[in-house]
C-alpha cells in the first residue's frame, strides 16, 4: 500500500511540472520512465509502475489548463475571438475560471465512477459495431466540426489549413524521427509557440484579478458536466479528436448552442478527465490502447483484467481529489505572482525551454536534428498563419485527424 502511495505522489509530483510546462507533454515524460522500465521493474512490481503512470497522465490533464489560461494572452481587442477561459480573464474571474475547471473534472471522475459498470457493457459493443467505419465517422465529424467552428466566409481558409496541417502530420509521423518526437514537434509548434510569438508584441497585460472564488453547482453544471464526461467516452473510440472537438460533440448532447464561458470550461474540463481516463480503460474495453500512456501501460501489464480496471479507477479517484485542491493552490499563487513578471521575457524563456526540450531529445533519440528543427519551423508558421487569419485553432487539429482517417483506410 505504501509503495502504491509512493507511485501515486510521484505521479502527481511529475504531472505538475508536465502539466504548467507549456510544450512538455505528459508523454514526453512517460517515454523517458518506459525507455528505463526495465530496471525500474527490478525495484518494484508492474502493478506500482501503472499505478505511477495512471497518477501522471491525470494530473497533467488536471493541471494543463492553468498554462493555457495564464500565457498566451490575447489583446483585449480580440477578446471575443480567444478561448473562454481567457474571457473570464479579462472579467477578472481567472480565480472562478481555476476552480470550475478543478471541480469540474474531479466531479466527472464521479460521474464516470458511477456510470462505469453501465460504460464497460455498452462502449464494447459500440466499438464493435461502428470500428469498420471509424475513417468514415472521422470524415463525418470535421465536416460537421468544420462548419461550426468556422462562419461562412471562413470555410475555405480553414478546410485548407485542415488539409496542410493533415499533410504535416502524415509528413513528420511518417517519418523516421518518432511518433513522441514528431508529436513534441508539431503539437509544441501549432497549438503552443505559436500563440507565444503571437502575443509577445501585443503589450497584453493580464488585469488584476478579483478574490471571487464562488461559482455555482446547478443543475446546468452538473447537466454540463456529465456531458462532456460522455463526450470523452466518445472521443474515446474516435482517434485524432481532442477536447475542443469533444466539447462541440458535449454540445450537441445537451442541445446548448449558447454556452457560456463557464459552461464550455466545465464541459472542457469533463471531456479532458474523460478522454484521458478512457484512453486508459481502452485496454482492457476495446483491446486497443487510444494513448501513449496506455500503450506503455499495456507494455508493463501484457495481461490486464477487470481486477485492473477497478484498480486503476481507485488510483484516478485519489489522484483527481488530491489534484483538484492542488490545482486551485498552484492556480491562486501564480494569478498572484504572475502580474510581476515581465509577460514578454515569461514568454521567451518559455519558447527557449520548448526548444531546448526539443532539441534535447531529437538528440537522445538519434534523430535527425535538422529535419525536427525544420518541422518545427513549419509548424510554427501554420500556427501563426491560423493567428493572423483569425482562424481557430481546432483546424489545426488536421495533423492528428487526416494521419488516423488515411490510417483506418489501410493507406498508411
């Protein structure tokens, strides 16, 4: 018990730093502890090793809002364009933006917990149903996706961006260089950098924020709530989507076109927790882990059961309800302390720690440093052109989504 306890703190412990490190994926961490699993695995029992990497992935997706929220900070100007959580920003609200994200996910945690016998009947038989059809449904999905992210005059621009972003994708995961590596590469250029460079010549200051703390647990969060729990089972069976897809999706189960910014930071936060912890059940629910965590997970167990999942579910409990409070301590010290820091140097210390990781490990992995750099150059580029055209972002989620559609087609 001590051991699993040990595991779990270590877990949360590393999963806080990957989780406010913009650019460093809980993956990138987790390859790092897989690649050295087998003298780990001297020390200790696969059971405890799971148990560690179960405790980290959750606690990054727990935390990794706080960064999104706190960095990249728009003009007040654009404000209509940007991410809700920064809405609530500039309203001064970052403190109620922390702390209904933090419950939000740990009441999903509830929610899944309590839906979870009924899930684990149902979610197989789907999948069964559906598996033969999935490039199909991921077509289907951004189409759909597409058009609502998008008004009308955008289409266009933005279904090219999709297309350039997809051929990036099949064009750096295709290559030599590493899934873990391509992904730190791409994903760190579009969604993260990017949005960095972006806002460093903007002046963007963030307000001083106001002590409301309180928010409201009525029947619209908790109805907010349980949809984007469901809506990460979903995206747990579709590859490619991410919680900003996943949040529409949550949207079209609660029939809510106008969703408020706490609404859409509840429902975020549920699909994050969601889909995080059914990459993990997928193991054991559909034989087909949908993360790189549970792939090394599936590594170290090769034999996993029911007595597994349940094991794992208790792990999450713990570890959401210990993450929660530390979420809103760590959240309430920076909103603090960040307004004494030059946003500008934050910004370009931050890129110089994403390159740096990026180089570092281009490195270690033997891979070829020039190609990486230049993939990164690109990725940075179509991730300021999305900026400059007012685009959103989710488009360039093409890089992940047309690799799996090309991939369940048997092209690739």
């Amino acid at each position: 018990m001590i051991e699993i306890l040990i595991a779990i703190a270590m877990g949360i412990m590393l999963g806080i730093i990957t989780g406010l490190t913009p650019g460093l994926h809980v993956n990138t961490v987790g390859i790092i502890i897989f690649s050295i699993s087998d003298k780990i695995l001297e020390l200790t029992t696969p059971i405890i090793l799971a148990s560690f990497f179960v405790s980290i992935s959750l606690t990054h997706a727990m935390l990794e809002f706080i960064p999104s929220l706190l960095m990249g900070i728009p003009d007040e100007d654009t404000i209509l364009s940007i991410q809700p959580g920064h809405r609530m920003l500039f309203k001064k609200e970052g403190r109620k933006a922390i702390r209904i994200v933090s419950f939000g996910g740990y009441l999903s945690i509830i929610f899944l917990v309590a839906l979870m016998p009924l899930l684990m009947i149902i979610l197989p038989i789907i999948y069964n149903i559906l598996k033969e059809y999935i490039a199909y449904l991921l077509m289907i999905t951004m189409t759909i996706l597409l058009l609502h992210f998008n008004k009308k005059e955008k289409r266009a621009k933005s279904m090219l961006l999709f297309l350039i972003s997809g051929v990036l994708g099949l064009t750096v995961l295709g290559s030599n260089i590493g899934n873990n590596i391509g992904l730190l590469c791409i994903l760190s250029g579009l969604f993260s950098v990017s949005n960095l460079l972006y806002t460093m010549n903007n002046n963007s200051q963030i307000p001083p924020q106001s002590d409301e703390k309180t928010f409201l647990v009525d029947k619209s969060f908790k109805k907010a709530t349980l949809a984007g729990s469901l809506s990460g089972c979903i995206l747990g069976l579709l590859p490619g989507l991410g919680p900003a897809q996943g949040t529409v999706i949550a949207q079209s189960i609660t029939l809510n076109k106008n969703i408020t910014p706490e609404e859409f930071l509840i429902t975020n936060s549920g699909v994050n927790i969601s889909d995080t912890l059914f990459s993990l059940m997928a193991i054991y629910l559909i034989n087909n882990p949908r993360s790189a965590i549970s792939v090394y997970i599936s590594n170290i167990l090769t034999n996993i059961e029911l007595v597994h999942i349940i094991f794992f579910i208790f792990i999450s409990l713990i570890t959401v309800s210990i993450t929660c409070i530390l979420s809103i301590k760590i959240g309430d010290y920076l909103i603090d302390h960040i307004l004494t820091i030059n946003y500008n140097k934050l910004n370009t210390i931050i890129i110089l720690i994403i390159t740096g990781i990026l180089i570092i490990f281009s490195i270690t992995n033997n891979s070829c440093l020039w190609y990486v750099l230049l993939c990164y150059a690109t990725s940075i580029g179509l991730g300021l052109i999305c900026n400059i055209l007012d685009l959103s972002k989710s488009n360039l989620m093409g890089v992940l989504i047309v690799p799996s559609i090309i991939t369940y087609m048997g092209l690739f």
